[in-house]
C-alpha cells in the first residue's frame, strides 16, 4: 500500500507552526490535521465534502446457540430501522454530516433488493463447529467489499466508516482478534449485547472452540475469514483494504470492524495508515485489536453498540482538525507578532524595589496582575 503523502505532512506540520496558537497547543488536533492532509495529498487540507457511513449487515450461526442476548430476528429489523432512519446510527449521521448505505451481506432473511445487491449467502455457518463459509463465498464476499468501495468513492466519498449490524457478531470477532494476538479467550471476551454469565460463559466456550478451528489458518488471511469469520466480516476486510488502495481515509468503529481491519492489514500490509481509530469500545478484544494495528482511539466513552456509532461520535472531532488547520490565519496574514519578537506573553511585568504594596498603580497603567 502507498502511504499517505510524507511530504505535505511535512508541510502541514510548518503550517501548523505559523497558525496564530502556541505551538502544539490544540493537542492531537493538530496531528489529525496532518494526517488528513497528507491523505488528501494537499495542504491545507479540504473539509470532507461527502462523508459515508456503510453498514454491512449479517448474521451468524453461532447466534443460535446462546452466545447473544438478542435473538437473530433483531439483524433484519434492524436493517428495516436504519432504512427508516430510526436508529443511533442514523441520528449520529445527521449531527456528524455524514450519509448512510446499508449492504445486505449474509442476513438470514430477505431485505430489499437494493441494499441486497452483494448479498452473498442467508446467515454464515456457526463458527464453533463449522466453517462460516465456502471457498466460493469467502471469494465473493471480498470481492463484494472491494466494489462496495469502489462504488462509493467513484460516487464522490470522501471519508469512508464502516459500521456493522448483526445479532452474534462480537463472537466471531472475539474468535479473530483473540486467534491473531494469541490470546486467551477469557480475558479478550466481552458482554456484547449484554449477555448475563451463563451467557458469556457460553460465548467462551464457542470462542474457545472458534479458534481451535482457526489456528491452523492464522497464518492465511482469506482461509481464516471463510473458517472463523464470516460474509460479513470478509466484505470489510475487502471493503477497508480497497479504501486504503484507493487512498481514501476511513474512520474505523468498534471491534466488529476493527477485527475486520486487523485481517484486511494481513491482506494489505501498510493499509491500516489510511485508517482512524473512532472510539475504544468496552470490549476486550477491542484494545488488544488497536494495540496490535497501533491505532490510538479519539474517545473512550463506554460505548458497545457498533452501527459505526462510536466513529459518528470521533467525526466532528476531525473536521474540527480539518477546520483549524485549514481555516485559521496563520502569523503573518493576522498581523499577530510571533513569540520570538517580543510579544506580551514575553515582556516581565516589575515593580520599583522601593514600592511596598505590589498592588498599587505605580506606572499609570493598570496592574496586569489583578
């Protein structure tokens, strides 16, 4: 993968040292500006015009078997509310400036035609004691992220989200993250939609069995998908990989998507530099999926619903980045003395030796101190 541009980071770190602020002053800001800047290739950088939300929907066989405390049924209602605009992510959208597309890639039921365009198969296989897909469909939904893509930045996106929908899908990204930083599945496996402990001790024991399936393709990226993922998960892979390719900056959400990323970086080594991680999410498996990518959250807020709502809540944080760094005067064009020049900020307010009080007027200017 072709990294953003090293050179107008370069050259918007000078700007950032001309703009009227002390230097370093508004913090991560200013390296979010950079980083944008050099994704776009220009400086400063342009306010995103077209920012996009996909949500790839799909369910899971392994949902059957206790490990969520919703029942699948919630996946394709779910889908029909974010078509009506009823949902978090839909509201998050409207604050942040962003749009929504739903992609319909293996819910266990029928949606309409045209969010079931790359649909790939009704439910993926129940990851704890078969394969999620076939060779065929494993193929099919990679190639179903990719055009996803593709279609959305040829359509003028430029800001891209993921965000996920289906009822048991923290289990199969529990079972990757855990698979690919050999962790213990008891300390990377989360409550999820809230199950209560029979239900998490469940949800361990399919994770468990998950990745016994899975360690002998962990060194296989697309084998690992079609044993222990999903249609789902490998239309992100696809979808987060051609992002990159397409030097096109997404924000990742929680650890659905982040588990996606961390097998789409296997895909394509250097893609995870045209990502942002959002949020941290109350998952385990989600800090140990960042720390592997070396992402460093935007927001630490106790979220846990995916649908891309935690990287809605980190989007207004980077236009206010793109905003600073492209719209505030520098120095010179506001007339604003620099540090070096013998600014306010550098001049020692005195005293005569001989005053006693401190507080009384001795100059005929007001005391600066009070």
């Amino acid at each position: 993968m072709t990294p953003p541009d090293a050179q107008v980071r370069a050259a918007a770190e000078r700007r950032q040292a001309e703009l009227t602020k002390p230097g370093g002053s508004l913090g991560r800001l200013e390296e979010l500006g950079n980083w944008v800047a050099a994704c776009q290739g220009v400086c400063p950088p342009k306010q995103f015009e077209r920012a996009r939300v996909v949500v790839f929907a799909g369910d899971h066989g392994v949902a059957r078997h206790g490990v969520s405390a919703y029942p699948s049924e919630v996946t394709a209602q779910m889908v029909a509310n974010f078509l009506g605009g009823g949902a978090a992510v839909n509201a998050l959208a409207v604050v942040a400036g962003a749009t929504v597309r739903v992609a319909d890639i293996s819910v266990d039921g029928d949606t309409d035609s045209l969010i079931a365009k790359h649909k790939v198969r009704r439910s993926s296989g129940s990851i704890d004691r078969e394969d999620a897909l076939t060779t065929d469909e494993v193929a099919a939904a990679l190639a179903a992220g990719k055009a996803i893509a593709d279609e959305e930045i040829d359509g003028g996106a430029d800001l891209l989200i993921a965000g996920d929908m289906g009822i048991g899908n923290t289990t199969p990204a529990t079972a990757l993250i855990a698979t690919l930083t050999d962790t213990e599945p008891v300390a990377a496996v989360g409550r999820g939609t809230g199950v209560d402990d029979a239900g998490w001790a469940r949800k361990v024991a399919a994770i468990r069995d998950a990745m016994r399936r899975a360690r002998p393709s962990v060194k296989d990226p697309v084998e690992l998908l079609r044993v222990a993922a999903g249609a789902d998960f490998a239309a992100m892979a696809g979808f987060l990989a051609q992002a990159a390719a397409r030097r096109t900056p997404v924000i990742l959400d929680g650890v659905v998507v982040t588990a996606a990323a961390l097998v789409a970086e296997d895909l394509a080594a250097g893609a995870s530099a045209w990502w942002l991680a959002g949020h941290r999410s109350t998952e385990p498996a989600h800090n140990l999926a960042l720390q592997r990518l070396r992402l460093k959250p935007l927001l630490d807020l106790n979220m846990r619903l995916g649908e891309a709502s935690g990287a809605l809540t980190a989007l207004p944080i980077l236009r206010a980045a793109v905003a600073t760094l492209a719209e505030m005067s520098t120095f010179a064009e506001a007339g604003v003395s620099t540090a070096d020049t013998g600014t306010a900020e550098n001049t020692e307010l005195t005293v005569p030796a001989d005053n006693p009080e401190p507080d009384e007027d001795v100059s005929g200017k007001p005391d600066l101190r009070k």
